[in-house]
C-alpha cells in the first residue's frame, strides 16, 4: 500500500516525457579525454550548467568547461571566433536571435543534420516539448539548428506588500504603469525607493531591445510585415521606426524617465534587476531568468514581497510578452563534435532541463512548466506560462543584420532618452539609418 | 629668510594637495580591494579597510593567473624582441653616414604616430591566413612593431651621447661595426637601453586594443581577463578591484625606477633630463 | 668596402622590412578594403563599392562626424586644462626643487601616467558611480548637490572622460614643462628681481617664451593619443550615453569589430589615418627642431 501512494506520488511528480526515462549510458558516446569547452553568456543561469554538468562527465569521461562572457563581449567573441574558423569552443551558447548572423559566418552544424546522420531518438529531443514561441529561434532558412534550452519570457515584476499599502492592482495597461510609478517616486512614506519603475536605458543594445520589447504591447510594429501571427514576417523589411506608434511610445518613455531612479540613463540588464533586488524601485519588466535571483537571500531584500504580472500594454493593443533566450549551437569547426552533440542532446533533453531549472534556472519545455515541483519552487510559473504562449517569436529580428540593426536603433533611443534629440528626430535617424543598413544586403529594395 | 620658508610651506602644501588629487584615486581602488561586495559601496564610506581579507585577490587569481602569465610572456616577449630589432637600428642611424639618413629616421618615427585601430582589421586577416589568430606568437609580433620605432628614437638619442672619437678610434684599430655596437654602444648605453626596455615593457603590458581584437580564448591577456568582467554582466566590483591593483603594480614600479628619465622617454628622445 | 656596406644594411634593413610588412602594409590594406562593401563574418563575399563608405561616413552619418567633433572637443579641452594646471604644477615643484621631500612628492605625482588606461577608467567608473560611488558622498555630504548620472548624461559624461583623460596627462604635461623650466638660465631670473618685474611679467616675458617649444611639443604628442584615445571609453562609457563620448577610435572599433562592417570602418580607420599623417608631419618636425634646440642648451 505505502509501496503504490509512493509510486502514485513520485509518478505524479515526473512531468510526462520524462516517464521514459533515457538510458544515458546507451546514448552517448565515450568521450573520455576530451576537454569540452562550452562558451555561454554570464547570466544567472551559468551556475546551474556548471553544476550539472559532471553528470555529464560520469557518463561520458569528457570534462566540461563552462566560460562566461558579458553580453557584447559574448556576441562579438564568438561570431569573430567561429566565422574564421576558430575552434576554441565546441559547444556555442548563442543568443537566439543572432541566428541568422551565425548561420550567414557558416558557424553552426545544424543538429537537423546531426540527428539525421546518428539516427537520434528523437523522443530524446522531444522537440514538441518545447514552446513554441521559444522554438522557432533556433530554427533558420528552415531548418532546426540548435537546440533551444533557455527560454526567457518578459514578465511585470512589482512589490506586492507596496501596492498592497496603496491599495492598488498590478498595472495593466502602460497608463496604470505610469501612474503607479509616479506614485512611488519620491514618495515620503517610502524613503527606500528610488524611483517607481525601472527600464533598460543604456546605449546599444540594451536600449535597442527595450524597444522591441515594448512596441508590439505599444499597438505598433517595427516593420512592415512584422506583427505577431504574421505568416512571413521578413516578407516587407521596410522600416516603421519612425510611426506615430513608435514616436508615442518613445515619448511615454521619456515621460516615465521622471519616475525612474537617477543614473537610469546607462541601465541594462543587471542594473535594472539590481534596483529591484535592492528593493529601490516598485516594478520593472524583467526577463524571467532573473525572477529566482529576487528570492535569493544573499542578494535580495524583497524576498517574499515580489508578484509578477503579465506584460503591459497601451489602452487598446493588447499584451504580448517579449521571448527571448539562449540555444546551444555546436561550433561546426569543433574538433569535438561529437562529443558535442551528446552535450546538447543530453542538456537540452526534457529531464536534465528539468533537473537544470530546479537549479534556479529558467523553465523552457512544456513539461517543465507543468512540472508541480518547479512550479512550487519557482511559484511565478503559471503566469510565465501564459505569458510564453501569448508571445510572438520574431519579437527582434534575428536576420544577419541583427545585431547592427539593433545597436543602431539604441543609440538613438537613448539619445531620445538622455535629451540629445527629440523623440521624432531620434526614429527619424533610426529609420533612415536602419533602412539605409538593411538596403546595403539588399533585404530591401 | 622668515618669509622664504613661509613660502616654502605654503608651496610645499600646494605639491603635496596635487598630489593627493593624483594619488587618491588609486589608494581608494587598492583600499576597495580589501573589501567585500557591500563593503565597497556601502555608505557612509569605509574608509579604512580590514587589510587581512585577501578573497578578492585569493578569487582572481585562481580565475585568471594563466592570463597573467600570457600577460608576461607576450610583454617579454616583445620587450626582448623589440630590442633585438630596434637597437642595431638606432645605433646605425646614428654612426652610418648614408643618403636619405634623416628621412628613414623621420619615416620610422612617423609610425609610431600611426593610430593602432587602422592597422587592426588588416593585420586580422594575416593573421587568419598564418593561422595565428589567438596566439602569443601575433600579439608579441604586432606589440613588437608598435613598439620598435620608439625604442629606435629612444635609443638612438642614448647612443648620441656616446663620443664619436671612441667610435673612429676603434674602426681605426680594425674592429667591426658589430663589435663596436656590441663591446662599446651597448655597455656604455646600458643605462638608456633600460629606460627603453622598461618603456616597451609598460606600453605592451598595457595594451588593451590589439589583444581586443586578436584573441579569443587561449591568448587572452591581463587586461582582456578585467574588461571581461565589466561587459555588462555582473560587476563583481571586488574582483575588479583587484584586478585592477596587480594590473596596476608593474607599471608603478616601473616608474618609480624610470623617473629620472621619465622625460625623455615619453618625448621620444627629443628632451633630455 | 663591399663587407662593410653588408654590414651596415644588416644593421638596419630586418627592422625597416619588419615594419613595412606589420606596420606600413596594414595601412595600405585599410585604403583598399575601404573601397568595398564587407563584412568580418563572410569575406568571401566582398564587392567593390568605390568612394561611397566614405561618401555615407562624411556627409550621411551624423555618428561618424560627432564621432570627429568629439575626439577634438576632447582633445582640445583636457589639452588646455593639462597645459594650464601642469605649468602650475611645474612652477611650484621649480620653486621647491632644492627641498628633498619635493622629489617624492613629484615622483608620486606622475604615477598617473603610466598607468594602464583601462585600470585609470576603472578606478573612475568606481568612484564615479552615481547612487553609491565616493565622489556622490562627498559631493552630497560637504556640498550638498544631489547626484547625479556623471557617465550617463551626455554633457557631465563629456567633462567625466575629459577630466579623466586630463587626470591620466597632466603630470606628463608637469615634469615636460618642468624640464623646460630648468632650462631657463639662472641669470634672466636674477636680471628680472633686479628690474623689480612681477610673477606675471616673468611668466610671460621669461618663462613661457623659454619653455614654448617644450610645450608645443607635448601639446602634439597628447594630440596623437588623443586621437587613438578608446581604452578609458571602453570601460567607462562604450560611447554613450547617446553618442555623447562617441570618439574616432570607438567608432572605428566597433564599426569593424561588433558589426563587422569592414568596409565602413576601414574607410573610417583610413581617415583617421589622414589626420594622424598630418598631425605627425607637424609632429616630427618639432620633435627635430627641439631635438637640435636641447643639444645646444
């Protein structure tokens, strides 16, 4: 009896796919004596691949190394690397929408072909798993590159005990955000805040990307024939920077600004957490990867005093949540990449995911999201969940010209945003700039 | 006499107030490196730090010591190499009389003066075609050719100092260009070839562009180790701090040995001390 | 004879063919890649586009020439703050040179110098850190001035890197002039207490026409770093915020390097190299001229 509540108990904890449990052993190959070395971007994820990780080692005998980079340095060190033929690193964390710029360097051994030629299991994979928005970024001139394992979803993150003594509900619509955030900055009662809301402000990229991030919520679009379900969204490339959209929602921006904390100017990603880890601001828009760091004794001081909300949205549009996140690309000059794949195979697969988010990691696979432990540990999963399968994925486009494209637009955002130009004239230039950029590869007439 | 030292002390105040400016900075970072993460930012200020918390160091140094090795390697490197080349050099510009003399040594000059960034993508794709890129080997080649028409100048205007009667009393005798380059320029120079040596040292373990460009994983140096940790990750300011102090303590070092031709050096020759 | 002039071309030839491959060549390469359209990632797909990056960079990008106009603004200004606070500091370490402390004290004042760029942006971009940086507590504390975001707004972001760009030079400018100001013969300073002239005649009548050359001397050499100035910007303020520090430097390295446009940034690369030549043409020619001048004193 005590036998079959046992069994019923750890069935019901197993999310499905991982019932068949894989033979890892049977899987992968022996590696032993080489030295895999995996290149991934520093975000708080890291930890848990370097500790799950051995595992793999056990099985396999190939030791693993785990190097981290900032951001722009990741991005330009790997595509540098790996277009030249450079084969430092066997296993490429790459952020998904510098696909088509990786694929373009001839850098990546698509795992279509890879799978194909072993004749992998493909329940191993698990491919349906994955969520779709999230999917389709490792996916490129049609076919399956890389395997997705860390999905990032964007969720409103506010303090539940602050709104709680105002009396208010999360904010909806980009009104409500204002509104609150006004009501928060330099209020008396709460001396400890600094401001009421923070965003990515900082030049290049991570202003670039807040623009994304926000326009489709904003009622506008970034081209022309990129809106969420569109069936081909690269169809129409021509610029919609500059629309009254695009404007109205740069000058909301520049409006919020004044209830943002000082220095708000140079933000990205770790400053804007940082605020709110610190408990310095009421909300901010922040990727999900971040959300288990803000129950982190050793750094946070709103454990407890957190909720998280779907993403914002102008008085009619509605609300779609950025995606975003990391697939694990093999670097096709690898003189390991065999060894390589089994990495992927083994990491990306629905139960090492499983075991990788329970890390603190963030939760990617159906499976996962289902999964009644990691929505205990990490109780914001229902929301996230939601939000990942209202998100649209060409949020940023993830051509070639990716990274240019989007550097060029935040150093216009933030010239708008640090006063240097006005809100017009700043899309103005980025949309000159950008179409001029995109007709230089013939993407536009 | 009253008035004079009154004067004295009042400039003495003045030096010693430009100097705090110059050297505050610095000791606040060293203080830092002695603190933990909420130590270093904490407000109000500790000033003064418990000097027996190594972490930082203890942490940094297991994550980066084998850039610090490639750090000197490369500077040595090129420091020995970059003598090797520019000694003879100078020392030919300065005794051979030949045609067009002042025009190689304005030309040699002038590259020096030529910003590194032009050269960088150029000398990428050499590289790429030698199989080089991400090598020790590149970075002190190209660290080397920067470098090489300062310490030409530099040297040259040491072996200026040298008497030329000891010069043609020694051709006279019969002795060979290369033994008097190598038994009397050199001996009686060794003080300027120093200061040339140190000079070469200091500008390769400083470089930060060229190594930006060229490595990749195995030949990082120092400095690309620091700026790594300032890319918008996470600041682990701790860390940086010291990072920062070891990166920090050669080039001090160096210039307090330098300083008596601290002038002369950073003039190129031009001015003596 | 003949072993002679073997001899002689052995001593100088390996360096001058060392440069021309490493350092002359290179900058031949910029000129021709500038002609294309190219990119890092794929280089065997280049096509030959003539005079147009340089067409879109002079007169389509406002990036490119506030890129220019900033690299000068720098230059000039942290130039002219070294001169006038160096030539001070030069003058009050003249006046105390017999003292034996004011060796030290000179000594730890040039340390600055050379010390890695990177480390000097470092140490900035801690103290300067708006809300929890030293330089906001004092300021809040003995002042009273709210801080603010010194590397993120464009016009406190421009002062931050010239001040700290000036912080870096002032002492080179310091013992520069102080090398000069031992070159003033003894006697004009004598002639001039007897003549009962002020601080401000001996300045202007003496002092400065004797040290002019050493002055125009380092006010060239900082003009040529400064041209190249991209460590303190990488670490500090990448640019921004805007495009508030953009300078040439930056702009060409990250042209090339994070967007891969090979062609634009050699074409940016090559005009640096233009105004390099001309600065350094001026430059060697001073060098030459103080050069003869020292020998004679």
């Amino acid at each position: 009896m005590l036998k079959k509540i046992l069994l019923i108990c750890s069935l019901s904890l197993l999310p499905m796919n991982s019932l068949l449990a894989v033979d890892w052993s049977k899987e992968l190959g022996d590696h032993s004596g080489v030295d895999l070395k995996v290149q991934s971007i520093m975000d708080p994820y890291i930890d848990a691949v370097k500790e799950i990780s051995p595992t793999f080692t056990s099985v396999t005998g190939a030791s693993v190394t785990v190097e981290g980079f900032g951001y722009d340095g990741l991005h330009e060190k790997q595509i540098v690397a790996c277009s030249q033929g450079d084969s430092s690193y066997d296993v490429l964390f790459v952020d998904g929408i510098w696909i088509g710029e990786f694929v373009e360097g001839d850098c990546i051994a698509p795992v279509e072909d890879l799978w194909t030629e072993e004749g992998t299991d493909m329940s191993v994979i698990a491919w349906d798993d994955y969520i779709s928005s999230f999917a389709g970024q490792a996916i490129w001139d049609g076919k399956k590159q890389c395997l997705p394992f860390g999905g990032y979803w964007h969720m409103l993150h506010y303090r539940t005990d602050l709104f709680e003594a105002e009396g208010l509900e999360p904010p909806e619509t980009f009104d409500d955000v204002l509104a609150a955030a006004k009501l928060f900055k330099d209020n008396p009662k709460y001396p400890e805040l600094e401001g009421g809301y923070a965003m990515n402000m900082a030049r290049g990229s991570a202003a670039g990307q807040q623009f994304y991030e926000w326009i489709y919520s904003a009622g506008g679009k970034p081209w022309e024939s990129n809106y969420p379900g569109s069936p081909d969204a690269y169809a129409d490339q021509r610029g919609l920077y500059n629309s009254a959209e695009s404007v109205a929602f740069i000058e909301w921006m520049q409006e919020m600004i004044n209830y943002m904390p000082p220095g708000v100017e140079q933000y990205a990603w770790d400053e804007r957490a940082k605020a709110f880890t610190q408990g310095k601001v009421a909300m901010i828009n922040n990727w999900s990867v971040r959300t288990p760091l803000f129950n982190d004794p050793e750094i946070s001081k709103v454990i407890g005093k957190f909720d998280v909300a779907l993403f914002p949205h102008a008085e009619g549009a509605s609300s779609v949540p950025p995606v975003g996140g990391w697939i694990a690309c093999v670097n096709k000059h690898s003189k390991n990449i065999d060894a390589a794949w089994d990495y992927l195979k083994w990491f990306a697969s629905p139960e090492v995911h499983r075991e990788w988010v329970l890390t603190g990691a963030p939760p990617s696979r159906h499976s996962a999201m289902n999964d009644p432990q990691i929505n205990a540990e990490q109780p914001w999963t229902p929301v996230l969940y939601e939000s990942s399968l209202r998100a649209w994925q060409e949020l940023r486009p993830r051509h070639a010209l990716t990274f240019e494209v989007i550097e060029t637009l935040g150093i216009e955002v933030n010239k708008a945003l640090t006063g240097e130009a006005s809100a017009q004239d700043a899309m103005d230039a980025a949309n000159k700039k950008i179409d001029r950029l995109l007709k230089s590869e013939g993407y536009i007439d | 006499m009253r008035t004079s030292a009154r004067k004295n002390i009042i400039l003495l105040a003045f030096a010693i107030f430009f100097m705090l400016i110059f050297i505050l900075p610095n000791l606040w970072m060293l203080f830092g490196s002695f603190k933990d993460q909420n130590a270093m930012f904490s407000l109000p200020p500790i000033w003064i730090p418990d000097f027996t918390y190594l972490k930082n160091f203890t942490i940094m140094l297991s994550q980066s010591y084998m850039y610090l090795i490639n750090s000197l390697i490369v500077t040595i490197g090129s420091t020995i190499v970059t003598l090797i080349f520019s000694l003879p050099t100078a020392f030919g510009l300065t005794f051979f009389i030949f045609r067009g003399q002042n025009f190689l040594a304005d030309w040699i000059l002038s590259t020096r003066m030529l910003p590194p960034v032009a050269a960088a993508v150029p000398l990428f794709i050499l590289f790429k075609y030698l199989n080089l890129l991400d090598s020790l080997f590149a970075l002190i080649i190209v660290y080397t050719a920067f470098n090489i028409p300062f310490a030409v100048w530099v040297s040259a205007s040491f072996f200026r100092r040298i008497p030329m009667d000891l010069i043609e009393a020694s051709r006279i005798e019969g002795a060979s260009w290369f033994d008097i380059f190598l038994k009397i320029a050199v001996p009686l120079s060794k003080g300027g070839i120093a200061t040339v040596a140190i000079f070469v040292f200091i500008f390769s373990w400083n470089e930060l562009l060229i190594a930006l460009f060229f490595t990749v994983s195995d030949a990082r140096t120092f400095p690309i180790f620091i700026s790594a940790q300032v890319s918008q990750a996470q600041i682990i300011w701790g860390n940086v701090a010291a990072a920062t102090v070891i990166q920090s303590i050669p080039p001090i070092l160096l210039t307090i040995f330098l300083q008596k031709n601290i002038v002369s050096g950073l003039t190129l020759g031009a001015v003596k001390n | 004879m003949n072993r002679e002039k073997i001899e002689k071309t052995l001593f100088i030839l390996p360096t001058c063919l060392f440069l021309l491959a490493i350092s002359i060549f290179p900058f031949i390469y910029s000129v021709y890649l500038s002609a294309f359209q190219a990119k890092l990632t794929k280089m065997h797909r280049k096509f030959f586009i003539g005079w147009e990056n340089y067409q879109i960079l002079l007169f389509e990008d406002d990036v490119f020439l506030t890129a220019i106009q900033n690299t000068f603004t720098i230059a000039f200004s942290s130039i002219t703050i070294e001169i006038i606070l160096g030539f001070i500091m030069a003058k009050i370490f003249f006046e105390i040179r017999h003292l034996k402390i004011s060796n030290a004290i000179r000594t730890i004042s040039i340390l600055p110098i050379m010390l890695t760029p990177l480390c000097v942006g470092l140490v900035f971009l801690y103290i300067l850190n708006p809300t929890l940086g030293i330089f906001s507590y004092i300021v809040e504390t003995f002042f009273g001035l709210e801080p603010i975001a010194y590397l993120g707004q464009p016009i406190p972001a421009k002062i931050s890197i010239i001040c700290i760009n000036s912080w870096q030079w002032t002492p080179f400018m310091m013992i520069l002039l102080l090398a000069g100001l031992m070159t003033v013969p003894s006697e004009q300073y004598e002639a001039a207490k007897i003549d009962g002239a002020n601080w401000y005649h001996v300045m202007t009548k003496i002092e400065i026409p004797s040290i002019l050359s050493f002055m125009l001397l380092g006010i060239v050499l900082r003009l040529i770093e400064c041209i190249r100035l991209f460590d303190i910007i990488y670490v500090t303020t990448r640019g921004g915020p805007g495009i508030a520090t953009e300078v040439m430097a930056y702009f060409t390295y990250r042209t090339e390097f994070r967007s891969f446009q090979i062609g634009t940034g050699s074409a940016s690369a090559v005009i640096i190299l233009i105004i390099s030549i001309i600065v350094t043409t001026i430059a060697v020619t001073l060098l030459r001229r103080v050069e003869r001048n020292a020998d004679f004193s």
